[in-house]
C-alpha cells in the first residue's frame, strides 16, 4: 500500500458522520424531554 490517503478519507467521513448521528440523536431526545415536561406543566394547572 503506497498511499494511505483514501483510507484516511474514509476515517474521517465515518468520524464526523458519528458525530453528526450523535449530536441529533442528543437533540432530538432533548426535544422529547421538553415537551414531555411541558405536558406534565399543562396537566399539572
């Protein structure tokens, strides 16, 4: 193997794409748990 930049490339597309997947899986449960405490706010007046 003369050169190692294609492997690098695909390292790093599967690196950031991780992330991505990471940071919108957080954000969506976020999102989940707000309205779910805004539901109990509205129950509970």
């Amino acid at each position: 193997m003369d050169s190692f930049g294609p492997m690098i490339l695909l390292e790093v597309a599967l690196f950031f794409g991780g992330v991505l997947l990471f940071a919108w899986w957080q954000l969506r449960d976020l999102r989940k748990e707000r309205e779910k405490n805004q539901q109990k706010k509205e129950q509970e007046t």
